[in-house]
C-alpha cells in the first residue's frame, strides 16, 4: 500500500517570516534538489555530508531564473524524522518564493504531501509507534507549558512504555492461561489460578493508573470549565475582568447587563481555568435575557467547578437562595464581592448558602482576595492532587476508548477465573485486552485510521 514516492510541502506556517522551509521526503529528494538548487561554492547536495548546511540558491531549471537564496540542509535515510532521505530548502518567508520552490520540485518529480504524511512515514518506517505520532499533534497544539510537558512524555515515548508494560504483563498471563487450556490434565507448569487473578489484579491496577493519567491529561488538554454565576449585578462580569486582567466584559450598574456567556482562559500553576461569565440569574419577562438565564443555567450544570456570586454590600435576596439550592452538590466557591462597602450581608444567611463550602472575601473593583479565589479553585478541582499533573500523559478519545476497552477485558477475565470458570474464557478476554492495547500502538491499524488519525495534521508536518 505504501507508496515510496517522493513528497514536498511548506512545513512552516503560510504568510510573510523572515525564514520558511519547504522540506521533501523519499528517494529522490536529493536528486530533486540538486536539479533545482546551485551553491555558491560548487558542489551538490549528493556530496554535502549528512546534517550539514550550505548555502545557494534556487533557480528554476525550465528558464534559468533564480528564485530565492536559501540554505539547504540534508539528513539520509535513516536518520532522519522519517527515516528517508530529507532535503529541507530554507528560503526567505515569503509566500510566492516558497510556494515556487515547493511547485518546481513537484515538476521534477516530487508530489506534494498529504497533512501528516511526514510523521506517518515516520511511523510506516518504524522509527515512531503511533501514540508517539499522534503525540506530535499534542506537542504542536500545547497552549500551555504543562501541556506541552505532558505531550512530549508522550511523544518521548513515556505513554508507550507504559502500555508496553502492561502488555508484556498481561502477555505473560495469557501464556499460562493457554497453558492451562492445552494440559488441563497435567501440571505443565502453569501458575495457579489464584495467582493469575492476583497478577490480572495488578494489571488491572496499572490500567486503571493510566486512566487516572490519562484524566489529568485531558484537564491539561481542555482546561477546567469555571462558571461564573449569581444573580444580577452581584459582580460577576467585573471578577471575570479583573481576574483576566482586561476589560472583557461590559459591566454596567444596571442588573441583567451580560447575557451572553462569555468565555476567557486563564492559566493558573499551569492549568487552564475557562472562566465563564454569565447573565445574572433571575425571573425575567425579557425575551433576551431570559435567554441568557438559561444559558447560564445550562453553564452551571455543565461546570466543573463554579464560582458563585453574592454581594456582600447587602443582604441575601430570596434569588441568591434559590441559586445556592441550584447548585445542589457541585464544587463551588461562594465569593462574597463588595467588601470594599460596608458588609450587610448577614453571616448566618451567607453560611447558609455556603454550607460545606469555602467562602471567600473579595472586592472585585479593588482587586481584593483575587489571589484567593485562585487558590481556591486549583483546591476545589484538584483537592491536593495538583503535584501529579507533572504524570499527566496526553491521552486522546481514542487511545483512551482502548484503555477502557483493556480494563474492561482484563476484569472480565478476572471475573471469569474467579467464578472458577474455565480458563478459556479467561484467555479469550485477556487476549481482547492485549490486542486493545496494541492497536493503541498502532499494531494492525488499518489504511483507513491511520488516514483519520493523520489528516488532523498540518500541512508539511
Ligand atoms: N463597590 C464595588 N462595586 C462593585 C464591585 N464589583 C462590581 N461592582 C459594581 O457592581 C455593578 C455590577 O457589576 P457587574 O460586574 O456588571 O455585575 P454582574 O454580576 O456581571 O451583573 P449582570 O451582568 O447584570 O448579571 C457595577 O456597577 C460594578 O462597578 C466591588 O467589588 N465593589
Ligand atoms: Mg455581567
């Protein structure tokens, strides 16, 4: 299915920088290259030694025109990113000259690369497995410095070792297991039943570790949805400001002035909080902001923390209670805003829509107890697990629906074995769940996953 041809993209972004390079992969590549570029000292790139760069310039062999001055650099198979030879012409960032460059090594023979192909050769060549391809992708969308620690673990080959752990593990049960089904009647020297089930334990552990992992990843990967919410004019869209550090939302005087959620990301010890503002919440007759109460709604359920609102420059109203009993068990912190006026609100009623939860003090005007708030959210989400983000490992929907897959199979077999079942039944699972970890590796994927997984890439990458 695969084809040796030679590729060509722009591997660096489309628009004006002061470098840009266009990269070709395949068995011709330095014979294209030497055809389309001349060095100003003589020689070729077929004489350049491997990993060096000379300096020359490209020029269209069809009408003699030169087109760019560029530094070319060359890496043979197989130590390059794909395990092929690797010419990349570094041109100036200009669109047309790239785009030139790129067309004339097309005319001499190259074809341009489908997004990923780069990293899928890589891959097909053997010189990356497929979690550590699709940990590229991680690497080059990271937002964060913890994401992009995260995402190169994995790229380094941290989440594949680990399943590679587990699978050689669970191999190793499965040996025994079929064993045990092939000389039932002898003692061929397979491990006692109640030893399987410890060791299938074990295994069960570490998948359930990785999931763990994997849960962290995720919160690295998309951040934690915080909603802001409380009734109107309580403060919410001036907290989501200053915290910001910008003036994002409109804050007015007048209650039921946001009605639309509005969303910021906000980097706390590295984690992404989305902090969502939304429209106060009450009983309106406005068509509008009714709307957007049930927006707000709707956020605060799909939150996973919320901070809630209330001003403290005046008593509780009936509404701030009744959104306190909306929020029935999830993680809050109650903001009591407006310290910077006299406090009216009446301890016994804010304790009351606090209950279990930690209340906290702040003047949003002021800047007051902001550092707080922060301090409070990363406790509420993490309750003290914050430490083991630097374990997170960038797990995506698929590798993660794998794992799962794996878990599920190596309780199953446990199960089985437990009830005292034949060990057939326990060895079929148990292979269900090696095979489950070894497509996470990309073993036997098909032409068809492999087109998903690598057309989310880049073009050039
Ligand atoms: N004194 C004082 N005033 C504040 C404080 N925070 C907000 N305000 C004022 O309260 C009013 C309402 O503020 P907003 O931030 O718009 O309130 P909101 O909760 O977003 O209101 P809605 O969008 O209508 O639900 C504005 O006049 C703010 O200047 C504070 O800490 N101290
Ligand atoms: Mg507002």
């Amino acid at each position: 299915m695969y084809r040796q041809d030679t590729i060509v993209a722009i591997s660096t972004p489309i628009g004006e920088g002061a470098i840009g390079i266009v990269r070709m992969s395949g068995e011709k590549s330095v014979e294209i290259g030497d055809k389309l570029i001349i060095f100003k000292r003589g020689g070729a790139i077929r004489e350049m030694a491997d990993y060096s760069m000379s300096y020359g310039q490209v020029i269209d062999p069809f009408d003699g025109q030169v087109v760019d001055e560029v530094v070319v650099s060359v890496m043979r198979a197989p130590r390059s990113y794909t395990r092929e030879d690797v010419v990349e012409i570094n041109c100036h960032g200009g669109i047309v000259a790239l785009k030139r460059a790129m067309d004339l090594a097309v005319q001499l023979g190259a074809r341009v690369a489908e997004p990923g192909e780069f990293t899928k050769r890589a891959f097909l060549n053997g010189r990356i497995d497929l979690s550590q391809a699709e940990a590229v992708i991680d690497v080059i969308r990271a937002k964060t410095e913890a994401q992009l620690r995260a995402a190169m673990q994995s790229l380094e080959g941290g989440l594949s070792s680990k399943i590679r752990n587990l699978r050689s593990q669970i191999l190793e049960v499965y040996a025994h297991l079929e064993v045990a089904v092939d000389f039932s009647d002898e003692d061929a020297g397979a491990l006692a039943t109640q030893d399987l089930i410890q060791k299938l334990g074990e295994c069960q552990k570490e998948a359930g570790k990785l999931l763990v992992d994997a849960r962290r990843g995720k919160i690295l990967k998309e951040g934690v949805k915080v909603g802001i919410v409380g009734r109107p004019n309580v403060g919410k869209s001036s907290l989501l400001n200053v915290l910001l550090g910008e003036r994002r939302a409109i804050v007015t005087p007048i209650p039921g002035t946001t009605r639309d959620v509005i969303e910021e990301t906000i980097n706390i010890q590295g984690v992404p909080f989305r902090l969502q503002d939304t429209a106060g919440i009450r009983d309106t007759g406005h068509e509008v902001e009714k709307m957007g109460v049930e927006l707000s709604l709707k956020t605060m359920e799909e939150a996973d923390a919320v901070l809630y609102v209330v001003d403290g420059s005046e008593p509780l109203t009936k509404e701030d209670l009744e959104i306190g009993r909306k929020l029935g068990s999830k993680k809050a912190l109650v903001v009591v805003n407006k310290i910077d006026l006299p406090v009216l609100a009446e301890p016994d009623q804010v304790r009351q829509v606090t209950g279990e939860r930690k209340e906290i003090r702040i003047s949003a005007t002021k800047g007051w107890g902001l550092e707080d708030v922060e301090r409070g959210l990363v406790e509420l989400v993490f309750a003290g697990e914050l430490c083991c983000l630097d374990e997170a490992i960038m797990v995506n929907a698929r590798q993660k629906e794998l794992l799962e897959k794996a878990q599920r199979a190596i309780v199953s077999g446990k199960e089985a074995l437990e009830a005292g079942m034949s060990e057939e039944f326990a060895a079929a699972d148990v292979r269900i769940a090696y095979e489950a970890l070894g497509e996470i590796l990309g073993e036997k994927s098909g032409e068809d996953l492999l087109d998903r997984i690598f057309s989310e890439f880049c073009l050039g990458k």
